[in-house]
C-alpha cells in the first residue's frame, strides 16, 4: 500500500523521466574506446610517425588527443590502433603546434581536427532548466502543505485531536472496574449527550466540563475512553503538550481550531488528557516575559466560557495535579464536576483482577481475591501489570496456567522490583540481612496496631537486599497517633535488630530512617501529634508550580520553633526505637530461630512467622496521647451503631450457648 502511494507522487515521475534522459543521452554520445597513455607516449607518436597516424582528434575542452594509428601497435600490455593522452591545459598550444608539424611532416595522413565539445542537448536542457523545476516543485509542496490537514508544515494553528470513529476499537464502561463513582457521574453525561430531552425538559444544563484527577495508574483515561466507546458521538483526543510549540500563538490558535471542530459536529466530547501542560496557575514562575502557556489558557478559558447551553460538546481533561490548576479553570461554569479517582479498594481491586485475568488461563487453585487482599494500595496499572507479569513469568517457565506461584512473585516484583539472583552476598552479609529482616518482622509482629507480617525474604530484589512485608487486613484511611507509632518502631525494627546482635548499625537501614524520619515529621508539622507544639500546621507548601519541589515550600515558624521540632521529632524516633529494642530484648531466641530458618529458606512465609512466634504475646499500645491540656477526655464510650449492637448481642447469645452446652455435658456425666 504505502509502495503504491509512493510511485503515485507526481514528483517520483518528474524525476525518474530526467534521469532516464541523462542516461539516454550518455548512451547515444558514446563514442568508440580509445587506450589511455601517457601525454609523452602520444607526443613520441607525433614526432616518429611510426606507424603512420591515420587520424588526429585534438579536443580542446577536455584537454584530450586522440590518435588513431594505420596498424595496431603494443603499448605496454594492451595492443591498439587508437590510443588517447590528457595533457595540461597550459600546454595546448604547443601539443597543437606538434600536431600540425606531424601533419606537415606527412607523419599524419588523414585529417587533423581541433574540436571544441560542447554537451549534448540533453544534457543542456536539464543544467538550465533543472533549477526551474526544483523551484516550481518546491512551490507545489508548500502549496500543498497550506491546503492539507493540521499535522502539515504550515499549519501550526490546526488541533492535533485526534477524532475517534466507530472504526476505533470500543473500550466501555464494562471494562471499567474499582471506580463505580466515577463511571456513574460519566454514565449520567452519556445519557445526557444520546437523551438531552429530558433533562432539558426540567431545565437542566448539560455540565459544560468534567475534571478527572487522581494519582498515576487510577483509569483517568481509561475513563475518558469508555466515555468514547459509550456515547456514540464525535470524540476528539488530544494531550495538554499537544497545544504548544516553540511558535507564539500557535497554542491559541489550536484551541480555537478544536472547539470549531468539536461545535461543528456537536454534540460532542473533547478529552484533553494532562491537562496540566497548559492549565497551571497564572502569573506563576520565576521568568519574566510572556508565557505561551498562559495565552493557550486564556483561550481555553474563553472557549469553556462560550459553549452553548444546549450544543451539547463537553470538555473532559485528566490531570495528576488538580493543586496547581489555574483557579479560573476549576470554577463552576468551566469545569462542574470534578471527579476523584482514586486507588480502588478491596472491591474494587477485586473487580479490576477480574477484568484484567479475562481470557487468561489460571489453575483451579487460584484464588484472585487473595491477590486482591495481598495488593492494598495498588492502582489498576498496578493491577494490571501483575496479571501481566504473572503471565509473562509463566510463559518463561514453559507452563500453561497461571499458578498461585507466578501470582505471587509478580507481586514482589511490582513492589520491590524483579529478583537480583547474580547478586552473591557473602555468609556474613547475609546473616545481617537476615537479622535486620527479622528485627522488622518480629516488632511488627509483637506490636498491637502493626499490619500482619505477610512474608519475610533475604532475597535480593530490585535496590534492596531483602524485605519484609506487611499486609492491612483492611483498607484503612486514617491512622492514630499509637498506630503511626507503632509504624516507626516497626521502621525501626532493624536497625535495632543490627544493634542489638553485631554492636552497630549499618547501611541496610538508610531507607528505613528515611522513611520513619519523613512520618515523625509529619505528626508534627502536618497532623498536630505533639502536646507540646500544639494542633498547629508548620510549614507552607508554595503555590509556585513552576518551581522546584524544594523551592516551593516555606518555613513560617522561628528558629525556636524549628529547634523544638527537631527535639519533638527526635523524641518520637527515640521512642519507637526503644520499644523495638525491648521487643528484640525479650525474644531474643525467636529472633535467632527465626534467622536460621532464614538463612536456610531465604523467604519465610505467614504460616513459618506464626510457627516461629508463636509465644511471641502482643504488647500493650505505648505512649497514650497526653496532649489535651485542661480538656480532659469524656469517660463514656463512643455511641453503639446499630450494627454494633446486633454484633455484641449475636456474640452474647454465642458465648451463651457455649456456656449452657458445657454445663449440660457436666450434669451427664456426673
């Protein structure tokens, strides 16, 4: 196909007919061959004339004589009766004047021409009309590029959206999992857009934009393009990056472009995906001068303001950055709905499992809602790529169902990246991974609000020479004071361990400290945990977003401030560190048993943990919050829900039974 096109352009023609010229008219001016020699060589010819010379050709543009002889004669290895010599031109003159002694001499005996060569008409013909053509060729590109579509030379101005037809392979709301909310705001558009007469009946206002945001991996645009399957209209998909160039107005001009398009072929939606390229906040940023970007908003801005009520086109964008959004652009008129989404839950992660393994063999042992409980926090790009990963890891060992096993190392891989096996640790680096591994799971398995330990590895993956790692039963969305707590000491967990057994620390746990240091600060600064400082944020983050990430926060506290944060900072650390210490002090011998073990399987699963600690006893919460000051906490519980009733009474009427049946066996026997 893309051969035939070729061959089809008008300029391939042009120039496949010069070139069958110049080749016609090398041909047909070809003359006979003649045997080079050297300038003397031919000159001895003129002066001996032995043999005699038939025919002299001097010819002057190419600097050439030709001699043709009356018999063949040997010149070096080739015998010839026509031989040719090159000569300098500032010798011309006097090679003619041999010429014409020879022809007096009767060493020559026919003719002695002196020619001037001049091309052949063909030749002639494409030197002067070859530049001609060049430019009238070059006149009919760009003419054609002005009247083409928008990815053309000279039109900048046009959209890049690309229009999805029903050509396009349907993605729909059914290949949507884990963001119910959002499919049912975005399902009442599609209905609006295929029924608009019966909201406009009770004079309703089809919403002029939707705004979808969420962290990385959520289905912001997948969304937008089940909306593209679903609504049976004009769709037109375009990136934020897709309105700017190095050109002035050129943004504005595709912005323009678009929404003529889209009113054009109304009802219809426009998806702009990474909205934020051209959304951030005016007047933001360090430069001066003009900002390309800010043009393309404001007209942007004017095209939201100036659909029509009842035209039905709609403007959907995504972005992972709805702070730094233009507050003009999140105002109720432009944009009405603003729709989160957000990491599915365990439902959602469930349904999103189900969606992904479609089509994909398992084996009958499988059970995806264990995935989907071993996954919390996941995305569904997450999601996604650990079917995946489970299946490329079964294709790799030449099985033909995904089995519980590839399920569960596509996991590890995902979290902690795929597994170093040419990285070789030596015995004593990995008795200290070991220990360090077994510090974090034995806190965490002694502490009353730590996460289950789910598994714990020595095996090297990804930047980390061993992990461990915690599952929540549930999905939880805020924590306690004693829970945070609970989590640092956990962090902490190894670095203790590291203490404890080899006397000092090492470099394992420069993550850990990161990481517990960035959670005691924010009990701090941000959540108010500190009965000393008070339930008072420190810190500003800048509304700057074309600044650094460093440059955009602020500190609006003292110096005093700042030290005493640091101390309360330090006093959590100090806190947590401490209980972990007693942890890994009082079951010492579960620690040791549990590093053998390590050592010999290098992963340990929920069931050896439960084996190994077994008489490991849960600690009471530590540090009760004492910053309430002279308002003293209420004694009286929190309200029983109604649920919460019906569970207490089915437990009474449990234990109740319990005792009964216990005390009628009594009375039997006796």
């Amino acid at each position: 196909m893309e051969r035939t096109r070729f061959f089809r352009r008008p300029v391939v023609w042009i120039i496949l007919v010069i070139l069958g010229a110049v080749v016609l008219s090398q041909l047909f001016t070809a003359g006979p061959s003649y045997h080079r020699v050297d300038t003397s060589v031919a000159l001895d010819q003129l002066n001996t004339g032995t043999p005699k010379i038939k025919k002299v050709v001097f010819q002057d543009k190419e600097q050439t004589l030709q001699l043709d002889l009356a018999e063949k004669t040997k010149f070096g290895d080739t015998t010839t009766d026509r031989i040719e010599a090159q000569f300098p031109y500032e010798v011309g003159d006097d090679v003619w004047n041999e010429v014409l002694e020879a022809k007096a001499a009767n060493r020559v005996t026919g003719p002695a021409d002196a020619k001037v060569s001049s091309d052949s008409i063909w030749v002639s013909l494409l030197v002067n009309l070859l530049p001609i053509v060049l430019l009238v060729l070059l006149l009919i590109f760009f003419m054609s590029q002005m009247q083409g579509g928008g990815s053309r030379v000279l039109n900048f101005g046009k959209s890049k959206a690309k229009m999805i037809t029903k050509d396009t392979p349907k993605t729909t709301f059914a290949d949507v999992a884990g963001a119910e909310e959002a499919v049912e705001e975005l399902h009442e558009i599609k209905d609006f857009l295929q029924n608009p007469a019966k909201y406009q009946a009770l004079g309703a206002k089809i919403p002029k934009g939707v705004l979808l945001f969420g962290p990385p991996g959520t289905g912001k645009t997948l969304l937008a393009r089940a909306v593209a399957g679903e609504a049976g209209v004009p769709f037109y998909s375009i990136s934020g990056s897709d309105f700017v160039e190095m050109f002035v107005g050129v943004g504005a001009s595709r912005v323009r472009d678009l929404f003529e398009q889209a009113k054009a072929n109304a009802p219809a939606i426009v998806f702009v995906d990474e909205i934020d390229a051209v959304g951030r906040h005016r007047g933001a940023g360090m430069g001066g001068g003009h900002d390309e970007r800010e043009q393309t908003l404001n007209q942007l801005l004017v095209e939201m303001d100036g659909f029509d009520t009842k035209g039905g086109v709609i403007l959907i964008a995504a972005t992972n950055r709805p702070d730094i959004l233009d507050p003009a652009l999140l105002r109720p008129g432009r944009f009405d709905r603003q729709i989160p989404v957000d990491a599915p839950d365990m439902e959602g992660r469930k349904a999103i499992l189900r969606v992904h393994a479609k089509g994909k063999p398992f084996t009958p042992d499988v059970d995806l809602d264990s995935v989907a409980r071993r996954t919390p926090g996941f995305s569904g790009a997450d999601l996604a790529n650990v079917i995946n990963e489970a299946a490329l890891l079964t294709a790799r060992k030449e099985q033909r169902a995904i089995t519980n096993d590839s399920l569960e190392e596509s996991i590890d891989r995902v979290i902690a990246g795929p597994q170093r096996r040419t990285r070789v640790m030596s015995d004593q680096e990995k008795k200290i991974t070991a220990y360090h591994e077994g510090g974090h799971a034995l806190v965490a398995w002694a502490l009353p609000h730590a996460a289950p330990v789910h598994k714990v590895t020595i095996l090297s993956r990804g930047r980390s020479l061993g992990h461990t790692l915690v599952l929540p039963t549930e999905d939880k969305y805020t924590q306690t004071r004693a829970e945070m707590i609970d989590t640092l000491a956990y962090a902490l967990g190894g670095r203790a361990a590291e203490e404890l057994v080899f006397h000092e620390p090492t470099t394992g746990a420069g993550n850990d400290i990161e990481k517990a240091t960035q959670l005691a600060r924010a009990m701090i600064t941000q959540y108010g945990m500190s009965s000393k400082l008070g339930a008072i944020k420190y810190g500003t983050s800048g509304d700057e977003p074309f600044l650094g990430r460093n440059m955009g926060h602020e500190r609006d506290y003292s110096d005093v401030v700042a030290a005493e944060i640091d101390g309360e900072m330090r006093a959590l650390i100090e806190l947590a560190h401490d209980e972990a210490w007693e942890i890994l002090v009082e079951y010492r011998d579960v620690l040791d048993n549990m590093v053998l073990e390590l050592m010999e399987k290098e992963t340990l699963s929920t069931a050896d943990m439960a084996r190994i600690c077994a008489r490991v006893v849960k600690r009471p919460p530590m540090a009760p919050y004492n910053g309430f000051g002279k308002r003293q906490p209420s004694t009286e519980p929190p309200v029983l829900t109604p649920a919460e009733k019906e569970k207490l009474k089915a437990q009474a009427q449990a234990d109740g039974a319990s005792v009964g049946g216990s005390s009628n066996n009594s009375d039997g026997t006796h």
